[in-house]
C-alpha cells in the first residue's frame, strides 16, 4: 500500500490525509520516497541548483514568536541593524559571485518605514536590473507590499509556520494571528509577487495531523516557493527545553512537497545544514533545488541567530559559495548562475 502512495504522489495524484499520514509516518521506504522526488526534480529543473543570496538586515523584532532566537524579549541579544549602504555593499558582492537573486530578510523592525525599504529596494532595481529582489519582512499592511513591489520587489517569502489554528496559537503570543499571515499570503500573491510560504518541521506540540493541515493549506495557497527546515531550540526563548525537528521526517516533507508541487522552489535549508554535517546535500536529493548562502557581514552573522548552532557563521561570503559549490557537486548537482524564477508549467 505504502508503495502505491509514492506513485500516486508521482502521477499528480492527491493523497487522503490518512495516506499523507501515512507517508509523514514512515510508512514507506524513505529511499524509495526521495528518489521519486529526486526523479520529479530532474524533469523539471534537471541537476540545477538555485542560490539566493540572504541578507540578514536587522534582527530586531517587534514579535515575540516563542520559538524565535531574535523575539522581542530575549534580553540578550545584541540587536543591528545594516545601513542601506551596507546592504547594497552586500549585494555588489554577491552579484560578483554571481548571485542574481537578493534575498533581504529581517525581523519586524519599524525602523525600516515604508519609504526607507522602498528606497533601499530602488536602489537595489536599479543597480542590479537582471536581479530578483526578494523579501522576507514579515507581516505588512496590504499598501506596503504594494509600494515594495512598484519599487521593483518580486518575491516575498512568509512561512505561514503552521496552518492549524490552535497550534498557530500555542507557537505565538496573543496579537499574532493566523489569520492575518494566511491574509498576506494571498494579498501578495494578488499582487503579483512571486510567493514563498512554509513552516518548520519539528517545531514544538505539532503533530502529523498539523503537517497534513500544512500541505492541505500550501494546495490552496500554491505557492511558488516552499520554505521548510527543522526547529532548533535557542536558549533565550520560552521553548528552550523542546528538542530539535527530526531529519528523517524533514526529508520526508521535503520530498512529499516535491511530488506534490513538480515546479516550486524548494531551499535545502541553513537549519537542515545545522542539525546534520550533511543535512543540506540530503535535502538536495530529497527533492530540494535551491540553497540561500549568507551575503550578510561577517561582524553581524552571529548575531541574526534564530536558533542554535547556525552552520555558515563565521565564513566569508565568498568561501561559503566556493565550499557550498563543491558540496552541491558531490551531491551530484550543478549550481547555476541564474536569476531563477519558477516554471509555471511542466
Ligand atoms: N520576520 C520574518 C522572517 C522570519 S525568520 C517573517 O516573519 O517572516 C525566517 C523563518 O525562520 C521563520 O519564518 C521561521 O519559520 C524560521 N525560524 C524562526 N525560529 C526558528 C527556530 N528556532 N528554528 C528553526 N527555524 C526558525
């Protein structure tokens, strides 16, 4: 029966939640689970992998996610914020290494108004016009995505984190809704970005159930990029006793996404990176066909922890691209030096 459900997956054929739970659960030979996706991933994108230059821009935050290194109260943390300046410092570096996507990410910081990010974001379009110019800022009003996308902003990712209600709640304190994220999911994507959502596997209280709502809610979004990594715990958070998502089942999802969404981007993430010395080569061969190496200042890198024991910490841009390049290869994929975009059809 188990086996049956790979080829169902495979054939563009939806599974019950019962048989996703299934699938989630083990049920299958993971091996024989990774190769379908890995054999869906080369008809679609063949051996390329995708990179995304990540800017960690600030890691202040108005939020205070219980599982977030960078929440509003932990105390501890020694907050930064790069000048635009500085960031557009970060992308001619890496469009030298042959970036052409940016990836500006960063905690909820008002600081960055509106007119200050659409600046940035101009100036950004207007040095690099062959670059995507993605955005990971969190929660905005409607008028603000608007404004970042007519200043030449293309991508957006925002994990929805979990789709289920009740575990929404147990992972985030009372103003923080469901509700408004699932919101500017949709409000971006009537835009016209290009959209990421996602969650973490392995975060705390969720069940098989919550990762079956999860795919349940990425059909309905049909995202364009699909973010997905373990938890890790850090210490000054209020889930610091909770361990780590597990990597089998990471790989699971990555994979199950993989036969599920044929055309999407999915990262093999810093986190999968950081919880196994392999981790972001086996994401690679489950199905995952982009990385999104750190552009950030080496000064700032140690300070954008959302978890633990963050791999990547203490390289040079250049030096992670040329270590990452040969990791890729081994694992039997070639990085592109390509802006990316998604294939709409097969
Ligand atoms: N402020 C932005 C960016 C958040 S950080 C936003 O709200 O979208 C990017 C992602 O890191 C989050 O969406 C979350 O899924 C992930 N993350 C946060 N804390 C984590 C942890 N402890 N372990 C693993 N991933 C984490």
């Amino acid at each position: 029966m188990s086996e049956g459900l790979v080829h169902k997956l495979e054939d563009g054929r939806d599974l019950s939640d019962a048989e996703f739970a299934v699938l989630l659960e083990g049920g299958c030979q993971d091996s024989e689970l990774f190769l379908a996706a890995d054999g869906v991933r080369r008809r679609m994108y063949g051996d390329k992998v995708y990179i995304r230059g990540l800017i960690e821009f600030s890691n202040y935050c108005k939020n205070n996610c219980y599982y977030c290194g960078i929440r509003r109260d932990n105390a501890s943390v020694t907050r930064y914020r790069l000048s635009k300046e500085e960031i557009l410092a970060c992308c001619d570096e890496g469009y030298r290494l042959g970036f052409r996507t940016f990836v500006l990410q960063g905690g909820e910081d008002p600081h960055y108004s509106d007119a200050l990010m659409c600046d940035i974001v101009s100036a950004i379009r207007q040095s690099f016009p062959d670059c995507a110019i993605t955005l990971s800022l969190g929660e905005k009003r409607k008028e603000s995505y608007e404004a970042l996308f007519s200043a030449g902003a293309n991508r957006y990712l925002l994990r929805h984190e979990t789709a289920d209600d009740a575990h929404y709640r147990l992972l985030h304190p009372a103003p923080m809704r469901l509700e408004n994220r699932k919101r500017s999911l949709f409000e971006l994507k009537a835009i016209g970005y290009q959209v990421g959502s996602g969650f973490m596997v392995g975060s705390p209280f969720q069940t098989t159930e919550d990762i079956v709502s999860d795919l349940r809610f990425l059909q309905t979004l049909k995202p364009d990029m699909i973010g997905v990594g373990p938890y890790i715990p850090h210490a000054g958070t209020p889930f610091s006793g909770h361990r780590a998502g597990a990597l089998d089942l990471t790989l699971r999802v990555l994979a199950i996404l993989r036969l599920m969404f044929p055309c999407a981007l999915i990262p093999s993430t810093t986190a999968l990176g950081s919880i196994h010395p392999e981790g972001r080569e086996l994401g690679l061969k489950a199905g995952a066909n982009v990385v999104m190496p750190n552009l950030s200042p080496l000064r700032v890198r140690t300070l954008y922890a959302l978890y633990e024991n963050k791999i990547c910490t203490d390289e040079e841009a250049a030096e992670s691209r040329a270590k990452l390049e040969r990791r890729v290869e081994n694992a039997g994929y070639q990085i592109v030096t390509d802006i990316g975009n998604v294939r709409k059809h097969f």
